[in-house]
C-alpha cells in the first residue's frame, strides 16, 4: 500500500534520479516523478521511503511501457508509440498509480460508395438522448 503521507521541498529535494527500468535506463528529476502535493503514487513512497543514498533504484518491470508514462509525467501528455499498445501503457501507469487521462474513442472510418462516416454523427446521439432513445450503432449511417 502506497503511504498517504505527502512530500514537501523539504523532503524532496530537485534531484536526478536514475532509474533502471527493466534494463532500460532513465534520468528525471524527483519533482517530475512526485510532484508536490500530488496524490501518491508508486514514486513518491519510492523517494519518501526508498534508499536516499542509492544511485539507481531498479524496478523489474518493462521499460518500453514505462517510457510513455515518463513522458506523461513530464508533459501531462499522453503519446503512444505506434510499437507500444495503448492498453499496455494503461497498465504500467496502473502499476505505478499515476492516473491517465482517459482514452480516446476509437475512430472508425466507414466508406459506403459515396458517403464516409468517422463513426457515429455527435447530432444523431444527442437526438437520440433527447428523445429518450440509446445511441445509434456505430454503423449505423446518418444522412
């Protein structure tokens, strides 16, 4: 369990911390992985309760997927490699309890002679809503 007990400038100083993910290794900063007055994640009971004097601290986990979840915390964006599934990089952030925004619809493009549909029409499902009706289909045509 991860402990509530939150981090202050004074128990987290601006430092780079080296990490070793699953053989993949990683430089930030302490603030990038706990950022103050974040809720706690898997990083700030690593930082508040790990080894202050290691050099590198280890996780035995996959670093491909890690690096996404890196890259959210230093940018608040979310970028999937297309070599990486989004579902796998869900659940790494999962492991390390930093929560993601949530996911995209997927988009499906349809192509019917001479109409193309992008999915279900925004008008159609509000009419639907207003009407008291559940959301058409996804292959369902709006014309």
């Amino acid at each position: 369990k991860i402990s509530s007990r939150r981090l202050t400038r004074t128990s987290m100083p601006r430092r780079v911390i080296k990490l070793n993910v699953g053989g993949r290794r990683f430089e930030t900063t302490a603030a990038t992985l706990a950022p103050i007055g974040s809720p706690p994640t898997f990083f700030s009971s690593l930082l508040a309760h790990g080894d202050a004097d290691a050099d590198e601290y280890f996780i035995d986990r996959d670093g491909d997927t890690f690096a996404p979840v890196l890259n959210y915390l230093r940018s608040g964006r979310l970028h999937v490699p297309p070599t990486l599934s989004e579902a796998a990089v869900r659940d790494e952030a999962t492991f390390y309890c930093v929560p993601l925004p949530p996911a995209a619809p997927p988009c499906r493009v349809r192509h019917d002679g001479l109409y193309i549909s992008f999915g279900v029409a925004p008008a159609a499902v509000a009419a639907s809503a207003a009407e008291g009706r559940p959301p058409p289909a996804e292959e369902e045509h709006v014309r």
